[in-house]
C-alpha cells in the first residue's frame, strides 16, 4: 500500500534529474 506511489515518484525524480 503506498509502494507503487512511492515507487513512481522516486522514479520520476530521478528521471527528471537524470
């Protein structure tokens, strides 16, 4: 519970950084 929207947001961070 909460995992996949912690997953995605993480995700996307690191994409925008990268």
């Amino acid at each position: 519970k909460g995992n996949r929207m912690y997953r995605l947001h993480k995700l996307s961070k690191k994409h925008r950084n990268g």
